[in-house]
C-alpha cells in the first residue's frame, strides 16, 4: 500500500484476462449459480414430497387403493410440471442460453450483413460462434480486438454487426457498446483485421428559452421543456453568487442559452451553457457568459470579463484552522529568529487530501530540504503554488505533468522543517511571494488585456439574445435586490 493510500483504496491485484470458454461477466456467473440453486431447492423439495407421501400413504388408511386409471393420471398439482427427473446434484447446468435476435440481409456487392446482440452467451468467444463464425474467424477476430474491447465489460443488449463477401470472407465486424461509441474492424490493404474505436459525432442544436420559478429551479426548466441537469449548471457558475437552496423565491426568473447534443433527432444531452440568467428577488440579477479562446481552457465570465469563479485560485484542502498567515516578519517557532514567513499553514489531520489550487504544470514533486514533500505547480500569468511537508505525494504527479484544479496532488503531514501536521501553501508571482488569501477571497481575475475586445463582441452578442427571451413577468422586489452575494469569507470548508 503506498504511503498515500488509506487501505480502501488499495485495490485488489488485477486478475488476468479469462480465456474465452469461461464466465466474462461476474453478474453472469452469480445469475448461473443462483439458477443451479433454484434447480437444487426445485429438486429437493420434489424429493421430500415424494418422502413424506410415501411415509403417510404405508399408515391405516380409510382410503381405498386408487385403480389403475387413476394412478395413470397425474394429480393436479405444481410438481406435475416436472416431467423430467431434476437433478439434485449442485454441479448440474444451467438451462441453455436463449439465441439473440438475428438479422440476415443480402449486402450491395452480394455479401451478407449479420446484425445480432452478444446475448446471453458465457463468452466473447461463444458469442461469435452463436452467430456463426467459425473458430478461425473467431480468432482472428479476437486477435484483431486485443486491447480495443474489454472482453469482460460485455452485455447481453450490445449489438454485432458482420459484414462478409460474396465469397463468405469476413470484411469487416463493428461492436456497439452504446448508441454513439463503437468498436470498428476491418481489413487494411494487406487483408489483415485491424480494430478501431469509433464516436459518432452528436448535432448540436442551439436553444433559447427562459421560465418562471413556481416551486424549484429544476421544475421550472422542466416546465419550460428542458433537462433537470441543468441545474447543476446554474449551481455551479453561479456559485458563491446565488445560493439556490436558501436564497430562490416563487417568481425568480431564468434564462439560458444553450445547445442540446442529439444523435439521429434524440437528445441525449447539453454542451455546457453559452450563456445564463438568474433574475432573483434576493439576488438581483446575475449573469454569465462562456468563452473559450483559441488556445485556453473556456470558463464563464461576467459582463466585465471578469471571472465567475469568485476568484482563480482556490483553497487547496478541507482544514481545521489556519495556524499561521503570511507574515514577512514572522518569529520562526524552530529557529527562533525573524524569518519571512512566505505562505499560510493550514492545520489538518496527518492524511488529510490537498488538491491543486488551480490548473497548471507540475514543475516540481518529491523531497526539497526543510519543505518535505514538496509539490509546485506552474499557472497561468506567471504564478507558480507550492504544497510543502506532504505526508505523501499522490500517484502520478510527476514534473511535467498537468493538473486540474481540484485535483488531488498529496496528503497532509508534517515531514520536512515542521511542528505539527500541516500544509505549507505558497503561492509566487514571478520572483516575488504574495499573501495567497489575498487572492483566493478576492474577485474573479479579469481576462488578459489581448482577449477583452473578442470576449465583448461575443458578450454582446450573447446579452442581446439574452434579452430577447421571454421568461415571464419580473419578480416583485420584496426587499432590496443586490447583484452578487457578499464575497466568501475564508472560514474552513465543511
């Protein structure tokens, strides 16, 4: 178990590939040994029937002797159903695997196309000859497969689709997991099998629309003929803004403007938003706006190009308190001398997770002197963040390697220079160190000076679309509206 790990996470040896013959799916050999379980019960019970009868039936009896005729016949009962001797062995199989639906048509070129489902076959293997290729064709299929499809993750609604010459030749096979992914293979120019995954490219089609609040945010985009999910949206943008639980009142309006993904005229989902609205009794109105330029990650920005997160940078870890802020004339509590202290400690539990404060390149990762484990990461702008006297590093963090905000790059401890369990934070611009708090309480940073001309054509593009929608009557001001709520307060995350 690495150092990082707590005992949960340590996940099991990775088993290997099971040959074709045997059960791919764990669900398919508890589904078989629960049916051979149901068979034994079956048996048992028509045993001891029959043994308590037969117990009965030897006593004085007022009854008389049934007569041939009626002993031919077969009571009237659930254990006439059993025909057939049942085997009260535990080794005895299951019943047989029902066949999949088969479609056979004649190919353009006189071949055949064969579209059937995996089924309730035991096996990849099994399942290919269910429908009708033969053991070389079986293989070399498989062969061509490695790699490409996880063998074990089959289910019995997943389609195949074999495509054969004129002559009987497999030309080419396609495994669909889903409606928008599949496996394709087919033949290169040597006539060898050759696998590739495939995703079929969703229409986008771009919406408009808005609504009233009569009892929920989700119910009211329901009511206005869109998906629930989108709520999570709303929360998310606007978070630190608008505290959807507490602060929406019946009346508070929404618009959005976003593009629903479809695939053959079915919607399966949205891209995220272009734009939203959120017009509140108790939050005024707040909006935002996406914008992706060439070259950067998209986030949403106000109307100012200023960021909706509530500032870039975010605190790296749930703490208990904060023992000691940025202070350039700190007593040292080791050294016992003045010594710039160019960071905050955040006091937690040995353990606890540290993710990155915000995305960016690993720039350094292991020991470094009095800091202990010490991971620093490259931002935007020139900033670079440091997480100093880590218990442990997280796996994969590397230099070089980039990071989302959010994820999780070590653990809490207290190697290096260090008095207690804690994380060191330190974040740098340029040369020169800066009070992290500073920035994770402050605004939302605005966008480089070369990107604020497009963002505002796209802004105002957006905001007059914004304005065309008709989402119903204002709200009633019940107390004074304000546009954002008051900015977080640096107190420990639950």
């Amino acid at each position: 178990m690495r150092a990082d790990e707590t005992p949960e996470e340590v996940a099991a040896p990775p088993r290997p590939l099971p040959s074709v013959d045997i059960p791919l799916l764990r669900h398919e050999r508890r589904a078989g040994r629960q049916v051979r379980m149901v068979w034994v019960g079956v048996g048992t019970a028509l045993a001891l029937g029959a043994a308590a009868a037969a117990y009965f039936s030897r006593g004085d009896s007022p009854e008389p002797e049934p007569d041939a005729r009626e002993a031919a016949t077969p009571p009237i009962s659930d254990a006439s159903e059993a025909a057939e001797p049942v085997a009260t062995d535990a080794s005895v199989a299951a019943p047989p695997p029902t066949a999949p639906e088969v479609e056979l048509r004649q190919a353009p070129d006189g071949g055949t196309r064969l579209e059937t489902t995996f089924g309730s076959a035991r096996g990849f293997r099994p399942a290919l000859l269910a429908a009708g290729l033969d053991n070389e064709d079986a293989a070399e299929l498989e062969a061509a497969l490695d790699g490409t499809l996880d063998f074990r993750r089959c289910h019995p609604a997943d389609r195949m689709v074999f495509l054969r010459d004129a002559d009987g030749r497999l030309l080419r096979f396609e495994y669909h997991e889903s409606r928008r992914r599949y496996v394709l293979v087919r033949r290169d120019a040597r006539g060898r099998l050759q696998a590739t995954q495939v995703e079929r490219p969703l229409d986008h089609v771009e919406i408009a629309r808005g609504g009233v609040i009569r009892s929920s945010l989700g119910a009211a985009l329901e009511s206005a003929g869109l998906g629930r999910t989108l709520v999570g949206s709303f929360v998310e943008v606007f978070d630190g803004r608008v505290n959807f639980q507490r602060q929406t009142r019946q009346g508070d309006r929404f618009k959005l403007i976003v593009d629903e993904q479809r695939l053959d005229g079915e919607l399966l989902g949205y891209a995220p938003p272009r734009a939203l609205e959120f017009d509140g009794q108790r939050t005024g109105q707040v909006r935002a706006f996406y914008f992706a330029p060439t070259g950067r990650r998209g986030d949403y920005y106000d109307a100012d190009g200023r960021s909706m997160r509530g500032g870039w940078l975010r605190t790296p870890l749930h703490y208990d308190h904060i023992s000691s802020p940025f202070d350039m004339h700190r007593m040292h509590p080791i050294l016992h001398r003045v010594q710039p202290h160019n960071g905050v400690d955040y006091a937690a539990g040995t353990g606890t997770p540290v993710w990155a404060a915000a995305a960016g390149t690993v720039i350094w990762a292991g020991p470094k002197g009095p800091n202990g484990n010490l991971v620093g990461i490259r931002h935007e702008d020139g900033f670079t963040s440091w997480y100093a006297h880590l218990s442990a590093i997280a796996r994969g963090i590397r230099v070089g390697v980039e990071v989302e905000q959010m994820q999780r790059i070590g653990r809490v401890g207290t190697t290096g220079r260090s008095t207690g369990p804690h994380l060191h934070f330190g974040l740098k611009r340029g040369r020169r160190f800066m009070d992290p708090l500073a920035i994770i309480n402050g605004p939302g940073r605005l966008l480089p000076a070369g990107l604020r001309a497009p963002f505002r054509r796209l802004q105002h593009q957006l905001a007059a679309a914004l304005d065309a929608i008709d989402a119903g009557p204002a709200p009633a001001q019940t107390e004074p509206a304000r546009a954002t709520a008051a900015a977080p307060v640096n107190v420990p995350l639950d």
